[in-house]
C-alpha cells in the first residue's frame, strides 16, 4: 500500500489495482478542530480529480473534501456518519471518507508523497 497527499490536505492510499481509502489528513483535521458532520459523496458516481466530493464540518469552520484524483466512489464509510468524531481521533485510519477506484493510476502517482507533503506542511 502506498499513500499520497493533496495540498488541500486529502490523503489518498492505493491498495491492490485500482482500488483506494480518501480521508483529511491530520493537519486537516487539526486546523479545523473537532468535527460534528460529515456529507459524503454518492456511491457510483464518477468524480473529476479536483471536483468537490464531500463537506465536514466543525465547530469552527466547514471545509470542501476535493477528490484527490479521477475516479468512481465504490464505498462511503458509514461508521464515521454515524460518529463524526472519528474524523478527529483517527483522520488517517477509522475515519476515512470514502473508497473509491481509480480512472488514471498516472493521477494518483503524481501526488505528493509523505517527504513533499512534511515539506508542505512546514510552509504554512
């Protein structure tokens, strides 16, 4: 398994073939502070890489969850809709946000790896 990152703070983890877990990173999770909602996208929908798939929402802000990358939603993680608060005890693992297939595996090896996205973060 291999895990990239966005600069709007998504994590993206290839699994076997074509297959991968969306979910915020922790720094996403940290700016935004405890979360109370999440919209996740709709199963069997294909989404544009960049295209608005989901919204969490804080006590402080609400933020769009962008699609890392091009690609059909296979699995909407319907634990962390029933108990939000996973998204802020463990963004990178149980609270996940949605599984989805890949349409260019090109797409997904372009993304940041854990050194460049660490080189990000210590910009902001």
């Amino acid at each position: 398994m291999s895990t990239k990152f966005t600069a709007d703070h998504e994590w993206i983890t290839l699994a076997e073939g074509e297959s991968a877990t969306v979910g915020i990173t922790l720094h996403a999770q940290e700016a935004l502070g405890d979360v109370v909602f999440v919209d996740l996208p709709e199963v069997g929908r294909s989404y544009a890489k960049g295209e608005v798939a989901g919204v969490v929402e804080s006590v402080k802000a609400a933020a769009d969850v962008y699609m890392p990358i091009a690609g059909v939603v296979t699995e909407v993680n319907e634990a962390l809709r029933a108990d939000p608060a996973l998204a802020n005890t463990d963004p990178q693992g149980a609270g996940w946000f949605f599984k989805m297939t890949l349409a260019e595996r090109g797409d997904f090896d372009a993304l940041m790896d854990p050194p460049a996205y660490d080189a990000l973060l210590k910009t902001l």
